[in-house]
C-alpha cells in the first residue's frame, strides 16, 4: 500500500517540476515589445495621401469641434473670430481650450505644436497654405460637399480617428431625440409651415432647408417648410439674403428668428414685418444670438430640438 502511495506521489512531483521548469522558461523570455500602430494612408477630398496618426493627442478641426467632441475628443485649439468670439454653444464643452484664429495662421498653429489639423474646406487651405500645414502636422481636408452635412462629417470623422462605434451611437441617439421631439411638436405644431430666419446689420437671411437648423427642423423634424424655399432650391449660400418684400409673401404659421439685432430699431418695426402672418398671430420665437441654429453638428442641432420645444410649449 505505501509503495503504491510512494508510486503515485513521484508521479505527481515530476509532472509539477516539469510544470515549474515551462513556466521559469516562459518568465526567462522577455516579452516582445508592442510596436505602436503605424500611421493609416487616407486620401482626403483634395486626393492627398494623408498619413492620420494612430492614436493622436493635440488635434487642430477649427469649426469642426462639435463632430469632435461627439467623438470623445477635446482639441488642442478652438475656433473663434474678431476679439475671440467663439461658438457660445460649446462654451461649458470647450472650457479652458485656448482659441485659434479662424483664419489659422500657420505660425499660430506651429505654436499649439499639433499632431493631426483636420481642415474643412478647401477654400481654407489655398494659396500654399495647405502646404505649409502639413510640414507642420499630418492635414486632412474634409471637403465643402461633406462639411454642409453633419452626419456625413461626424461619420468621415470617426473614420479618420477610429471611432466608428462612437459615432454611430451618437447618431442613434440623436434620431431617438428627434422621433420623442417630432411626438412633442404635433399638438402644437403639427402640419404647418415653420421658417427659419436670420437677423443681422438690419439685413434679414433665409436658411437653406439642407444645412444648420435647416437641415434639423426640415430634415430630421420633418417639419414643412415655407414657400420661400420652394424658390429658391439651388441656394448654394447656407444663409441666403431676402428682402422685407419677399418677406411679406411669407406663409409660415411659425417663425424662429435668430436675431443678432436684438436691441436694436430696425426691420421688426417695418410695417412689411409687422404684416406677415406669423408675425401678426404671435407666432415670432427669437433665438439668441448665442444660439446653436446657425451651425452644423450633433450637439448644435439637439439645442435646436430643446429650443423648439420650449418655444412652442413655454
């Protein structure tokens, strides 16, 4: 019995000590180190080979931070005009981001030592300048075609900084928001004509229905719109110019206006204004200039949604 017992015990010793011996000799062999993911080839709009680092850190997409911070991303840099005028709507977002001029002056944007610009129009980068960009970081430009679409731009985006799952979530949510919001306007709202109108300098603009809040109350709301944009299909301009005349004509039941002239006389006290009919039925909502309807992205077209809401509910 107890050679038995002896028999098997050895048995079991020598399968631990050859156990012991494969792990010291895995252990004595150091790991293989992780090479970083090398840079992914991607034509941009411009057909240039851009080389979009794998994993980059201090990104540069002056007018494109809305797409940005959907994906996760807060940039090295944000966006702004004149005396550092930035997109108020992003403000809480992008606190403590330093501005950029929206021009990006190349030695400006040296300075922020960037590791990917993202650019979106072409315009933006005549002149040599895309050229002296990317001596500077890898450059990416988006296009005009895609930058006037917000789900095109998030989704060419996240294919540039692999997070494709992001943003297809995010947009999920958004059109979950838009059916609850579509369900919120129909006792108030329903089937009548909506216009967007934008006030500046006393001059009065129409959105085009494909781009910024157009693109939100007309497209994702399916709200109707007027007749003024019946004629006027091929705008190319986001914001095309209309003349109180032409504003008389206006058959929308509602209005919102952002109104950048708030505070001061002018065309809203033209008896052509006061004569519309969505004027004279109390029917005018005015947005701040602050607001989010004059730009493209996910997080500025929800505002737009919570803005309707309020206006019409309130």
């Amino acid at each position: 019995m107890m050679h038995k017992y002896n028999k098997s015990a050895g048995r079991l010793f020598g399968i631990l000590a050859l156990c012991a011996i494969a792990l010291l000799s895995a252990c004595g062999k150091s790991a293989a180190p992780v090479a970083p993911a090398a840079p992914a080839a991607m034509k941009d709009s411009m057909g240039h080979e851009v080389k979009v680092p794998a994993n980059p850190q201090r990104i540069i997409a002056s007018y494109l931070e809305d797409p940005l911070l959907v994906l996760g991303i807060k940039p090295v840099a944000q966006w702004s005009v004149k005396e550092g005028n930035v997109q108020d709507y992003l403000r809480s977002e992008l606190e403590g981001v330093p501005i950029i001029p929206s021009t990006l002056p190349p030695e400006v944007v040296l300075s922020f030592n960037p590791d990917l610009l993202i650019i979106g129009p072409e315009s933006a980068v005549e002149k040599g300048l895309y050229e002296q960009y990317s001596k500077i970081a890898p450059t990416y430009v988006l296009g005009s075609e895609t930058i006037n679409d917000y789900r095109q731009t998030l989704n060419r985006m996240a294919e540039l900084l692999n997070k494709k799952d992001v943003a297809s979530k995010a947009l999920q949510q958004y059109d979950q928001k838009a059916a609850a919001t579509k369900e919120k306007l129909k006792p108030s709202i329903g089937d009548k004509k909506v216009a967007i109108l934008w006030l500046t300098k006393k001059n009065f603009y129409v959105v085009n229905g494909k781009v910024a809040s157009g693109a939100v109350v007309y497209g994702d709301l399916g709200l109707k719109p007027p007749n003024i944009l019946s004629v006027l299909p091929d705008a190319k301009a986001n914001w095309t110019p209309i003349s109180l005349e032409k504003l008389a004509q206006l058959d929308a039941d509602y209005i919102f206006l952002v109104n950048h002239d708030k505070g001061l006389a002018g065309n809203l006290e033209d008896p052509l204004w006061r004569n519309v009919p969505a004027v004279r039925a109390g029917h005018v909502y005015e947005m701040d200039s602050k607001s989010s309807w004059l730009y493209n992205g996910v997080i500025a077209g929800q505002k737009v949604m919570d803005d309707i809401v309020k206006s019409v509910s309130g």
